[in-house]
C-alpha cells in the first residue's frame, strides 16, 4: 500500500472522522479501545507515518481549539472567554485565542488558519455578518455563541428577557416614564431584539415609546441622552453596561442623577462605583462554560447538534 497516504485516507479506511485518527495518533484516553485497535490496525497494515510538520503545527500539545473573540477589549465576551478558558484547560485542551473585529473576512482567514492547524474545533463568537457557511465546514466541531443559528450548534443568550427584566424591576419601584438607549438594530440580537423587547413593554403598558439607537460604546450613549431625557423621565434602561457609564456620566454633567439607569452585562465594577444602578446579568460565564462543554462533547462524538439558550442569571 501507498505510504504517502494522508490522515483523511487513513480516516476513511478505518471508518471514523480525521479527528478520531489525530486523537489516537496523539493518545487521546478518550478513544474507545475498539476504535483504537481499528485505526491503529489501518496504520500499522498501510505503513503510514505521521507528517511530524503537522505535529509541529499544533504547538506542541496533543489537543487543541481555537476561540475566535470579537473584540479583546468586550468586557462580556471576556467574562464568557475566562470561565470557557477554565473548562478547556480543566479538559487537557490548549487554547489558540484570535480576533474578529466584527470582519467576515477576518474570521474566514482565521478560521483557515486554524484548519491548517488541525485544532480539534473552535468556538466563535457570532456577529451579524459572520459567514455561517465557512462554520459548516468545520461539521460538528464548531460552536458559536452569542449568536442563534441553526446551522452549527450554538448558545445564544435571552435578549429578549434581559430587557424585560430591567423594565420589571423599575415597574416594581412603581416608575413608568422609562427611555431606552441601546444599539443600532442592524445588530439582530444586542439592537434588534433588546429594542423589541422595549418596545413590546411599551405597547403592553399603553405609554409612547421613548427610544434612540447608535454604537455600542459609551461615547456614542452619552451623545443620545438628551435626545430621550424629557422633564418627566424617571429611568433609562441601557441595552449594555457598556452604554449604562456613558448615560450615568451625562446625567450627571445635567444634574439629572435622580434618574435610575439600568445596564445589561452584570459588570461588577460598574455596581461597585455606583450602587443605585441595576445591572441585568445575562449569563455570560455560564454560558462560556456550557460553551466549551458543548465543543467537548461534539470532539468527543458525544453529542448531536445543540442550540441552549442562556437565561439571565439572579443576583
């Protein structure tokens, strides 16, 4: 038999994903004996050696991912990304971290060169533009978060009911002229749907919606507050933490601190600096964690296609 054979060719000779040859071929513990002993048989029988360039390509370590995070400085995504990390390395699992921008074409180049790597899977945080079918590619070791999609597995976080959280707790204070800052409804799940969530509040208590959209950064929601802030405003709910500091600072310049302001993200400086601000956690390390699991378990061959939606977590 040919020895100039690849590991695909090994792969379909003994029946199993290129993965399950890369695990025995690196003595992953998790390979069932019996799928061992076949992979094993095809490569002594065909003479097949391990390129040790392709060895080399994965750093050294015998099982790695790659994690593809929008963007490094997102307070949530890396709350998501350190307990993710925890749960990787609790598996034996080295970790390539890289980032998106928020750029099809980014991620796409990122993910080749992961693939030229040979990483076991990866883990992307989804954005509205990202191409899902370079996802595909990767069948069953990919997981998006941050993003609901049918085509790859995915865990996706409740936008809808962070909102309707933060409008819950002010209507418990009894307040009802409540604005909304969030961000621009080209981004389908921070914007799209944490606005509908606002506005569907609105029609439910027959009041007039009192809303503005931009960027998700605070320089952008402090640029919005006088457009929403009317002489009888009582509270604005943010549709981030990150927009919450950028509305509290200006509130503040206009003497308007009697009004409350809400914020998504469980940022636990924000409610150290300022106490009276009510902060939605939406599950994020959790979600991180059931994440790397969910990656795990597909490697594994454990688990089919998920889609988990991540509830918000009470304080």
């Amino acid at each position: 038999m040919n020895k100039k054979l690849t590991i695909l060719d090994i792969a379909r000779l003994a029946g199993v994903g290129k993965s399950t040859v890369s695990r025995v071929l690196t003595n992953d513990p998790k390979v069932k004996p019996e799928t061992r002993i076949k992979v094993e048989q095809v490569i002594a029988d065909s003479g097949y050696v391990p390129s040790k360039s392709a060895q080399s390509m994965r750093g050294g370590s015998q099982r790695v991912v790659g994690v593809i995070i929008s963007r490094l400085d997102s307070p949530s995504e890396n709350k998501a990304v350190g307990s993710m990390l925890q749960a990787l390395y609790q598996a034996g699992y080295d970790v390539v971290i890289m980032e998106s921008q928020f750029d099809p074409q980014k991620t796409t180049e990122h993910l080749d060169v992961l693939k030229r790597r040979n990483v076991d899977g990866v883990i992307v945080f989804g954005f509205s533009d990202l191409d899902l079918s370079q996802l595909e590619r990767w069948q069953n070791r990919v997981v998006v978060i941050a993003m609901d999609t049918q085509q790859v597995s995915s865990i996706n976080y409740d936008n809808h009911g962070v909102i309707t959280q933060a409008l819950e707790h002010l209507q418990q204070q009894a307040l009802t002229q409540i604005a909304y800052i969030g961000v621009n409804p080209s981004d389908r799940t921070t914007g799209q749907l944490r606005l509908d969530a606002y506005l569907t509040w609105c029609e439910q208590q027959g009041v007039s919606p009192n809303y503005q959209t931009g960027d998700l950064n605070h320089e952008s929601a402090y640029q919005l507050v006088e457009q929403v802030l009317r002489e009888g405003t009582e509270a604005i709910v943010c549709a981030s933490d990150t927009l919450a500091l950028g509305v509290i600072k200006r509130l503040q310049e206009l003497g308007r601190e009697e009004v409350i302001v809400t914020g998504v993200g469980g940022n636990e400086l924000l409610s150290f600096l300022f106490p009276k601000v009510f902060s939605i956690d939406p599950g994020y390390a959790q979600a991180g964690v059931k994440a790397a699991n969910l990656l795990i378990s597909h490697i594994n061959g454990e688990e089919s296609l998920s889609h988990i939606t991540q509830q918000p977590v009470l304080s």
